[in-house]
C-alpha cells in the first residue's frame, strides 16, 4: 500500500509482544568470539572500586588514559506479526536463535546457514526488564559513576526499535522502555540536594538537529572540542528533572513532535532518528578521609582546603530510524527524499563503523551529523551498548543479513572509557566564605575577651598595688606611734625614777658614801639594761619596716612578671601557628643542667640576679672533660644533666671537633648501650645526630659500631620523640657515599624502615629524609657505574611505604619522597619493579602537579629518559 507523503506526529504506540521472564543479566566481563574471522576481542578489564567509580585493574582510575571498553552487541529479535504470519505460512523463519549459546543461524536456504555470535541474544519472549538489565543497566551504573555511556538501537523499520527504547508503558508498567527505566534507576541513585539530573531530547531529520522540547528551534549547531572530542549540542533546551512523571511528560510532548509517517513496512515509521541526552552531576564524599594522616586542627584545616569532587556523566539512548529498501516501503514523493536521507546518514554510520573495526587510519566521522553526533559513542570515550533488532520473516532476510552484519562489525570496536571527575570549586568558595566569617567572628570575640582579661588583670594589679601600699602606710604609721608611745613612756618611768632617787638620796643623809655609791652603781647598771632592751626593740621594729619594704618590692616584682606574661599572651594571639618542623637530625636542648657538680651549682647561683649560666659559660668555666667526666656519674639526674650539656655544645658546629677529639664520641655511643634511661637515649642520639652532620663523624660513628647501637635503640622505643633523633641520626649517615654498603649491611636501613611503626609525622618526616638520601647516593654510585642491579631500599621493601606517602598531606614528607622517587627512577634496573609497585604513576603526577619546578623538571627529565617508562606510557596512552 502506497503512503501519500504526508506526515504526522505519533504518540509513542507501538505493537509488541512481551513477557514476564527474566534471565541473567550479562556479565561486564563476558567475552563472545565472532563468527567473522578477526583478532580476539579484548574485555573491557573495567572493576568496581570501593568508591563506586570504574576502574582498570591495570590502571587507576585517576589516570586520564582511560581504559578500553569494547562495544557490547545484543540482537534482538521481534515477533511475527499478522501480516506475516499469513505471508509466511508455508516458509521457515529466516533465523534460528539459540540463546543459550549467545548466537544466532541464518539461513541461506533449506540446508545451508551461517552462525553468529553475540554479546546477547533475546528471542521474541523476552520481557523489556530483562533487556534493560543485560543491555541498559550496566551503561546507567557507568553514567552514574562518572563516564559517558551510548544505548542505541539499529535495525530494519518495523523490527522494534521504538518499543525497546522509547516505550512509556503508561497502561502496563511491564512494557516501560529503556529511557523509562534508566531514569528511574537515575533518579533513585542521585540526591536532588545535592546533584542535579538535565535532559535534551532532539531528532535529527534531513540532516538537520531540532529540538523535540522547543519545536521553533529547528536548526542547531553540532560543536566538537579540539582537544577531548567530546560532542555537545549548546543551542539545545535543557531542562532539569526533579521526577519521574516530569521525565514521562517530557517524554510524550518530544513524540508527539516527532517525525513518522505510513509505509508499507510500518504504519507509523520513524522519519528521523532520535537522541535523548541526559546529563547527571553528581557529588563525592569522603574521598579524602584515608589521606588524613595527622589529629587535631591542622588535618581539620586541610580537610576544608579540598573542594568537593563532581563526577559528570552523560547518557546518550539514540532511537535510529529504520532502514528501508525503496521498493518494499513504497515511499514516493518527500517520503522517498527522507528515506533517501535516513539511508545516506545509516551508511555512513556503517561507514565508520568499517573503518574503526579496522582500525583504519581515517575514520569519516564528519560524512554525516548523525556520525558526528555518535564520534564519542564509537571509537570515542563512552562505554556503549548497541541492540540490533530483526524480524523473522524470509521476506526480509537481505536487511536482517545487513543488520547482523552491522552489529557484528561494531562488536569489533573499542572505546576508551574515561572518567569525568572535576573539583566544584564554586562550592569549596563559598564553604570557605562561610568558614572565613566564622573565624572573623570567632578572632574579633577572642580579641575583645582578650582585651577584657587585660584590662581585668590591670585593674586587678593596681588594686593589688594599692592595697598593698595602703597597708603598708598603715602598718609603718601604726609601728612609729607605738614605739614613739614605748619612747616616752620609757623617758617619763626614768624621769619619775631619777625624782624617786633624788627623794631617797635626801632623806638617807645618815647613810655611808660607800653605801650611796653602791646604790648609785647598781642603779646605772639597770638603767643600762633597759637602754639595751629598747634599742632591740628598736631594732626589732626596723627589721619588720624591712620586711614590709620586701614585701612591696614582691608585690612590684609580680607586677612585672604579670605584665611580661601579658605581652606573652599578646604575642602569640597576633602571631601565626608555628610551622617549623625539625628537616635535620639534631636537637638543641633549651635546658641547661641544674646539678651537674656542686661547682656548677656554684656558678649559676653566683650570676646575676639568680638567672642561670648559659651552656657556653658553663664550658668555659667548668670544661669539656669535666663535663664528660660527669657522663659516668652513677648519679642518673647528674648524666642527664651532662648529656643535655653535651648535646647543647654539639649544634653548634665550632664545638663538634673539640668533642670528639676529647672522646665524647664514644662516651654518648656507650651512654646508648650502656644506659636504660628514656631520656638519656633521646638525648644521646639528639647529640649524635649533631654530631653526624660531619663527614668526618660519620665514618667514625660508623667505625665504632654507631649504626648497630642506634638500630637497637630503635628497635626497643617506643617514645616518638627519641625515635625522632635516631631517625635523624641514621638519615644523616644514609648521605654519606661511602657508608652505602655498611650502611645496609649492618641493618641500618632496616631500622630506619622500622620506625615507620610510629605514626608522628616528625619521625615519618626523618625516616623519609634519609630515605631520600639513601636514593640519592646510589643514583651517582649508578651514573658513575659502581653499582648496578636494584636499589638497596627497594629489596629492603621501602616501595610500597614509599609510594603510599608519595601524595602525603605533610610537606615535609612528601618533598623528600617525591625526590626518593626521582632519584630511584634515574636507575634503569629499577624500573620495573617501580612499574609493578605504582610508581610510575606517582612520577607522572609529580612531572604535572609539584610545587617545586625542580622536582618537576627532575620527574620529566627522568621520565623521557627511561625506555621502559616510555614503552608503558605510550601502552596505556597516558600523556605528561
């Protein structure tokens, strides 16, 4: 029956079959042989992380190389329909499915056909549940996780494409299409507070993009970035789905919008193809909680310095139209010009399809929009999923063969699947505007209670000042008016006594000269007594005013201390918080010793104002070799006393050769194997790490068995600030050239891996330092060719650690790591142990993202320089 041309809009209806059975869904790993002689297809190698994201189990999926993913075939075939079945009554199907086997036969005639094989293969049975499962699922989990996946449908006009993609199962849920169900699935998954899902539905009709959602806009622009390929569509409506029903309305109006018309083939035949883009935005959390390797505010504040991950996925469903042989749809007039169109757009799809499967050198993507619309789809970035749908009947067997072929010919092509993840700096922005005022607000309240407390502990202190004086004003006066009251009362008894004498002396007138001279003496002589006891009370009164005065200076004294204490305070509030962090090996104890002999007691209380002799003084005045003398004292306070001392005067560079020229040396390796003391071993090896930054002290320490010492010392703490001046110690040896083999010999490098137990960040901090210098000697003992094979640390097994903290939020690790890296990497015999371990991978984010150009430049060059990294980047395509 002829159609007359004219074209009207259909509302999604179609004739189908179906049931409710549902299989197994096929497996992302399955690998189905083709019946078509070519090279064995590769799996897709994609796993799932713990992250949800998709990954190659040879790649990581941080890595921008992607990993491939074949195109993933499924036919499909659709029940006979009326027609046919009178047609056909006295002829056999064309095709014999065997699903079990994943394959299909079709017949060249009664005894002759050809097998095929597929990914999946659905008889006429098959429910749309079970077909999204197999075909649809996997692509919407990809989508989800952060890649772009393809669901498309090809096939001869009539054969089901529509009802496997577009059905809106409106009055049997069961019948749901593809684009139904993959957007319940993506609705379920996503957070609409804080991920957003967008769709655009368009139709490609005589080469020409519309917009289904915005019939007026008729004419859109297809655009391609030069530098990803990716294909976007800007002048497309996008609008946001926030439900399902809004989806099924959108759904409905893009439909009724469509183009379709009457053929012989099909009396509502699809005159354009059409293309569903939905674009899913979707947020990460708590992807940085394994990287925190520190407690408190600092790992609080990095934490916040991350802005949040988006993982962008777009899923692409293309309904193609039909293909079609003229003279079978008896098309005529502007049905046979779309038909000429559908073909002409069909065949340079198969086109590219050829010459990927191929691996042809051009692929002429740019023949047609619809193949320039497809370019990520095959051969590009998306993982894709393709259903081929037939019909049974002989009538058609040239288009079904066509169509198996098309199907098996995309089997053969490769994508390579790439995630899209990019930071939400937008977010980060305004979390950290939001955390700024926060912390404005909480400065600007710490700064006005601090001033309270100032202001507070002023007044306190004046009224403390004042009290005191106003005592002591009183308690003076209060003393002069007693001893002034005592005074005359004194000079008023004397008088009243001399009167009494007087008396007594003129009326015993009988009485001897001797006898007078006697009372007159003994009169005197207590009179003398009493002068006596006045003056010490007088006294007595002069040392308490002394003491009240004592008392004020006190008071004063506090006074200063208090306001010393205040500027303190001050001081810290406007600084920043303290980022030094020990880079080198020794200490510099801020104590000096408070016992050493009662000599040096002697000398700190003789100096002024009761402040303590400085270290330098003390060894001046009291002398090395007393000092070191003191270090075999049995008193243990006295040995760590002269330990502290020691350490003291070995930071200082000009005091180093008079110290070991005088034996401290072998005292404070004696001191660590002799001693049981915490703090004598920590600061022992404080001094000896000092001492280890000479060259010349090195191979002494070495030679009087300083590396077994601090290993065992190492082995048997636990306190991380003493394995903090071990580490130091051993990490300024691992730099001395000549000290290589010994080194590792006697277990150095082992303890030194050993400490890693301690989880402070200042001994991880060492411990990567002198593995950095381990690696550094051996990269010139390799340049200068002394020695060849693997490194030492790498048999040590130090890989893993370090490419574990290659990424470390601690600068202080992480430099000395990324040059470990570096230096391990110039040696060729370790390459492939590198390679294995992930550490390539570490040196091509350094290459990129180190703060420090000269550990970039250094990563780069050595990179280049390697053949065997060469030849495993250019393997998995990745660029640096």
């Amino acid at each position: 029956m002829a159609t007359s041309g004219v074209h009207n809009h259909r509302n999604g209806t179609h004739s189908h079959k179906s049931s409710l059975k549902v299989d197994r869904p096929l497996s992302v790993n399955s690998n189905p042989k083709s019946h078509l002689k070519s090279k064995p297809l590769a799996s897709t190698g994609l796993r799932r992380n713990s992250t949800g994201s998709l990954t190659s189990s040879t790649a990581a999926s941080k890595d921008d190389a992607g990993v491939p993913g074949r195109v993933r075939v499924a036919v499909r075939l659709r029940p006979k329909n009326a027609e046919e079945l009178v047609a056909d009554a006295d002829f056999a199907d064309c095709v014999e499915l065997q699903p079990e086997l994943k394959r299909l036969k079709l017949r060249k005639n009664n005894w002759d056909s050809d097998t095929y094989e597929f990914d999946e293969v659905f008889t006429e049975s098959a429910s749309q549940k079970r077909v999204y499962e197999v075909v649809a699922r996997p692509i919407v989990e990809s989508v989800l996780d952060g890649f772009n996946g393809t669901i498309m449908a090809y096939g001869q006009t009539g054969t089901g494409k529509t009802y496997t993609l577009g059905r809106l199962g409106e009055e049997d849920t069961a019948a749901r299409g593809i684009m139904v169900r993959a957007m319940e699935d993506i609705l379920a998954d996503v957070s609409l507070e804080a991920d957003s899902v967008s769709v655009s539905y368009l139709q490609l009709y005589m080469e020409t993009v519309q917009d289904l959602l915005d019939p007026a806009n008729d004419n859109i622009t297809i655009v391609e970035d030069p530098k990803t390929g990716d294909v976007s569509l800007p002048g497309a409506r996008l609008v946001e789905i926030r439900d399902q029903q809004s989806f099924v309305e959108l759904l409905r109006l893009g439909e009724a919008h469509r183009f379709a018309a009457n053929t012989k083939l099909n009396t509502e035949s699809s005159r354009s193809h059409a293309v569903l883009m939905v674009h899913v935005k979707k947020s990460v959390n708590g992807r940085d909680s394994a990287h925190s390797r520190e407690n408190g505010n600092r790992t609080r504040m990095v934490k916040s310095l991350k802005p949040p991950i988006v993982r962008k996925g777009k899923l692409v469903v293309v309904d193609l139209a039909g293909s079609e042989r003229i003279d079978k749809s008896g098309s005529e007039g502007h049905t046979l010009e779309e038909a000429k169109s559908i073909n002409l757009s069909l065949s340079a799809l198969g086109k590219c399809i050829n010459a990927l499967a191929e691996n042809s050198a051009h692929v002429p993507f740019r023949d047609s929009k619809l193949t320039r619309l497809l370019r990520d789809s095959f051969g590009g970035t998306a993982r894709t999923s393709l259903v081929i749908t037939i019909g049974p009947s002989p009538l058609h067997r040239g288009e079904t063969a066509s169509t198996i072929m098309f199907g098996q010919r995309a089997m053969k092509v490769e994508n390579m699947v790439k995630l899209k993840e990019e930071f939400d700096y937008k977010n980060l922005s305004r979390r950290l505007d939001v955390q700024l005022d926060k912390l404005i607000m909480e400065n600007e309240r710490q700064q006005k209670a601090f001033e309270d407390e100032i202001e507070r502990l002023t007044i306190e202190a004046e009224h403390r000042i004042s009290e005191a004086e106003k005592n002591f004003g009183n308690a003076l006066e209060k003393e002069r008016l007693k001893y002034q009251k005592d005074y005359m009362e004194s000079i008023k008894k004397l008088e009243e006594q001399l009167a009494i004498n007087q008396r007594k002396n003129e009326n015993t007138h009988a009485k001897s000269s001797g006898e007078t001279h006697k009372v007159s003496f003994e009169e005197m002589v207590d009179l003398k007594k009493r002068l006596q006891k006045e003056t010490l009370l007088k006294k007595a009164a002069e040392e308490e005013i002394n003491n009240l005065k004592n008392q004020v200076a006190e008071l004063k004294k506090s006074e200063a201390s208090r306001n010393s204490e205040i500027l303190k305070l001050h001081k810290i509030f406007e600084a920043d918080e303290t980022r030094h962090q020990l880079d080198r090996g020794g200490l510099k104890q801020n104590s000096g010793p408070d016992s050493l002999k009662p000599q040096l007691k002697h000398q700190q209380q003789a100096s002024g104002n009761g402040e303590k002799t400085s270290i330098a003084k003390l060894f001046e005045q009291v002398g090395l070799q007393k000092i070191l003398a003191l270090l075999e004292a049995e008193d243990t306070d006295v040995r760590v006393h002269a330990v502290k001392v020691i350490a003291n005067l070995a930071a200082e560079e000009a005091n180093q050769e008079k110290i070991v020229q005088a034996g401290g040396l072998t005292s404070l390796l004696m001191l660590l194997k002799s001693s049981q003391d915490e703090t004598i071993h920590r600061v022992a090896a404080g001094a000896i790490a000092n001492l280890a930054m000479n060259e010349i002290n090195q191979e002494l320490i070495m030679a009087e068995g300083g590396i077994s010492l601090l290993s065992t010392t190492a082995a048997n703490a636990d306190d991380p600030q003493t394995l903090r001046m071990v580490a130091g110690a051993l990490a300024n040896l691992c730099g001395n050239d000549k000290l290589q083999m010994k080194l590792r010999g006697e277990g150095g490098i082992k303890a030194l891996l050993g400490m890693i137990r301690c989880k402070h960040p200042d001994v991880h901090a060492q411990v990567a330092r002198g593995i950095a210098n381990f690696a550094k000697c051996e990269s010139r003992a390799s340049t200068r060719g002394t020695q060849s094979g693997r490194s030492f640390l790498i048999e040590d097994g130090a890989l893993p650690w370090i490419v574990q903290n290659a990424n470390n939020d601690a600068s202080s690790i992480r430099r000395h790591i990324e040059l470990a890296l570096c230096h391990l990497a110039q040696h060729e015999a370790n390459a492939r142990d590198m390679i294995s371990g992930g550490a390539l991978w570490e040196l091509v984010r350094i290459s990129r993202d180190c703060s420090r150009e000269d550990i970039r430049t250094l990563a780069h060059r050595t990179l280049i320089s390697s053949p065997t990294f060469q030849a495993e980047i250019r393997r998995l395509r990745t660029d640096y």
